[in-house]
C-alpha cells in the first residue's frame, strides 16, 4: 500500500478518476506532514470505539493546509473531531502545486496493535 491520500482537483471541484492516478501524496510524505500519528481519543478508547475517517484538505500552491473536513465519517464523532485536529496540524507538502488540490486523507484509529 504505497498511496494512503488520493483523489484531488482544482478550482474546489471534485476529483475525476482520470485525476487520481496522478495527484497522489504518497504514505511517506503524509507521515512527515502528520509529523506523528494522530492522538486517540481518552474517551473513544474507553469507549471501545475503532473506524476510519476521510479527510477532505485543501493543499494550497505554497505546500500548506489550507480546509479541511469530514468526507466520510468513522461513526464516531470523538473519532472525526480528531482527524481533523490531526489534519489541522500538518506541516506543508508539496510545495510549488500549479494550483491548490484537493486531497482525501485516510485517517485509521484501530485499539489493536
């Protein structure tokens, strides 16, 4: 699994199929804009709650995030609320874009290790 963030376009538009294969972030450069993996939630842990979270972000020209929000939801909201606490913290990536692109970030909170 090379690619964990897929799925962009330009203008605020929606990503083509044609678009995916292309503008692609790959897993390594997601890890050093997260800089850590994101912090589980106290309560959805004692809560017993696992899912995963898309994250719509917006990568600007100069490389920062820019927007962010739930794409698709883990179920949980402590799960969401911190998906794009994490997103809200990513260092730039992929500086010098022509164009700000859209991006859709997995996010996986899972107990087992």
């Amino acid at each position: 699994m090379t690619s964990l963030v897929s799925a962009c376009a330009t203008s605020g538009e929606p990503a083509s199929a044609s678009c995916e294969s292309q503008c692609q972030i790959t897993k390594k450069e997601l890890l050093l804009a997260l800089g850590a993996k994101p912090d589980y939630p106290v309560e959805a842990r004692w809560l017993g709650q696992e899912g995963r979270v898309i994250i719509r972000v917006l990568v600007g020209s100069d490389g920062a995030f820019s927007k962010a929000s739930v794409k698709k939801s883990s179920g949980y909201a402590l799960l969401d609320q911190a998906a794009l606490e994490a997103v809200s913290k990513m260092k730039t990536v992929r500086k010098g874009e022509a164009k700000p692109r859209w991006y859709l970030v997995p996010i996986t909170f899972s107990l087992k290790k």
